[in-house]
C-alpha cells in the first residue's frame, strides 16, 4: 500500500509540472463516494464544487471489500464486490440555491476480481489480509453483534437510499467560491440486506473552490453527518462522523484535466475493538476528465491507504451533461 501511495503521489506531480496554463472549464472534485458495505447507507458524501450547476449525470462504481474479523462482541464478516449506478440530478434556481436528487441502485456479488488481487498483493509483496483463506469470488455479508444478527446480505440488486440535497452560494467571485449544503436521506433502501439503514440521515457542509491559476483550481470541503440508526434485524446507533477533503484539478489541454484529491471521515459505528472499523477512513484518489461542451466523462481509480472504514478499491466511471 505505501508502494501505491508513492506511485500516485510521483505520478500527480509529474502531471502537474507539465501543466499548461490555458484557461478551462473546471468541473469539480472526482465523483468518489465511498462503498464501504457497513456505512455506505449512513449518508456517504461526495466532494463538491462549490459552485451551483443544472446536469444530470450518471456514475458506475465498482469496489471490492475484505474485513473478516471478529471481537468480543462483534462479527463483520464481508467479501464482496458491489457495482453502484448512481443517477444525479441538479437544478440551479438562478440567484437562490441548487437542488439535487441523487437515487442509487447497487448490487452485491462475489465479483470476479480475487484472482487479479491474489496475483497483485503476491507480487508486490502486500498483505492480502487473509482473503486467499476464503474461497476465490465467493459472496459473503454479515454482520453480528452479542452474537445476534444486524445485517444479512444476499447477492441480488437493489434500491439504495434516496438523496435530497440543497445548495447556497454565499461568494463567488473570479477566482473564489464559496457555498453551504445540506441534504437528507431517505431510507428507501432494505435495511436487513444492507442497501439502506431504515432510518432518515441529514447533513451540513462548507464548500470552497480556490483558482490557484488559469491551469490549476483546488477544491476544499468540510462537513458532518448525523447518520440515522441501522434498523436491520436488530438496532445499531451509528456516531454522528465529520469529514473533509481537498481535491486538485489540473488543466492539460484540450479538454483533458487530471484530478487528484484525498478524502477522510471519522469512525461511524460504536466502538467495537476492530482496527478495521473503529479507525478513521482516508480515501486517496487519481482519476482523468475529459470535457467537450455540455458533456464530460471521468475515470478515477480509488485507494483506501489506512486500510479502515472504506473498500480496498473504488473504480469509478461517470458521465454527466449541463442542462
């Protein structure tokens, strides 16, 4: 893992000595949000711009996830694969705030991609976690507490939770932004299977966009969550968590920006004596935009570097058009 923080570390600044200055139309941070199975309900945020926009666009993420491990009290035994398909809609109400919708629809499997992992973790010499002791792409979600079932996850697809978020603008001037959002989330998703929490989850977060350049804009975003309880098969209350992150666009011309941005939120559920859960989740991602007119397309490739609270991966597609 520190091989591939490195890697991606050299290759963004490379990228960005090579920079051009021509002016760009900047999008935004990467569309990344985390798919950790166990907190993917509790109102996961995206980083944003802080500038207001009417788009649609749709987003495929592909993750894969190993945490099996068990404490006095608590079982989270999970090897999986989940593809999202996010649908996202923005309206801008010119001089008064951007509303959103945002409807996931997520499937749980056993994946295909044990064999690429085992071969990747063996020849760069990473832990593999103890995932080569389980059958090769093999479906398992559960998670217990005092023994007693939380949550049992089939493979099959299903409806997520249901966004509803709002968009101020406080300044916006050539080379600064500034804007404050909340959203709600709705529990539309089936809770004992995992693709929701059963409980409504809110949000708050202050959002800046700084121009370094004609050829460089930074993003930064700070926000908390109050995640409502999982209402599974029994109750868990989950911690209200704060997050922040900063991204780098960078212009490389001809309609072809590099992104690189890193994301951390807090611990979610209680505390159960699992490094895995109980630790803070950092999110490292290095991803490609291309923008031509209304549309742009975005590739990203995301890296959990404190092996906590988020996937091994994230692969993320996405398309979105200006309306």
């Amino acid at each position: 893992m520190e091989n591939n923080l490195k890697f991606i570390s050299v290759l963004s600044v490379v990228f960005l000595v090579l920079l051009s200055s021509i002016a760009f139309p900047f999008e935004g941070p990467l569309q990344i949000k985390n798919q950790y199975p166990i907190t993917l309900h509790a109102n996961q945020p995206y980083l944003e711009s802080a500038a207001t926009e009417s788009s649609f666009s749709a987003g495929l993420s592909h993750s894969s996830t190993y945490t099996v491990q068990n404490s006095a009290s608590w079982s989270f035994n999970m090897d999986m694969e989940i593809t999202e398909l996010n649908l996202r809609y923005k309206r801008d109400i010119k001089d008064l705030f951007e509303i959103g919708l945002e409807v996931p629809v997520l499937y749980f499997g056993g994946g295909f991609m044990d064999g690429f992992l085992e071969s990747y973790h063996s020849t760069f010499g990473f832990s593999d976690y103890g995932r080569s002791n389980r059958p090769e792409n093999e479906f398992l979600y559960e998670v217990r507490r005092d023994n007693a079932l939380v949550v049992r996850g089939e493979t099959g697809t299903g409806l997520g939770d249901v966004r509803l978020t709002l968009k101020k603008s406080l300044m916006s001037s050539g080379d600064f932004g500034l804007s404050v959002k909340g959203d709600i989330e709705l529990p539309t998703g089936d809770a004992k299977a995992g693709y929701g929490n059963g409980s409504v989850d809110a949000g708050i977060s202050v959002l800046m966009n700084y121009y370094i350049c004609q050829g460089i804009a930074t993003y930064w975003n700070i926000g908390a969550v109050s995640p409502g309880d999982v209402r599974g098969y029994q109750k868990v209350e989950l911690k209200d968590f704060v997050y922040g992150g900063m991204a780098v666009e960078a212009d490389l011309g001809k309609g072809f920006s590099l992104l690189t941005q890193l994301q951390v939120q807090s611990r979610i559920y209680p505390e159960t004596d699992l490094l895995a859960v109980d630790r803070a989740a950092y999110l490292l991602s290095l991803g490609g935009r291309y923008h031509s007119g209304k549309n742009s397309f975005e590739l990203s490739l995301a890296e959990d570097i404190n092996t906590a609270g988020a996937p091994d991966f994230i692969l993320n597609l996405s398309y979105k058009i200006k309306i």
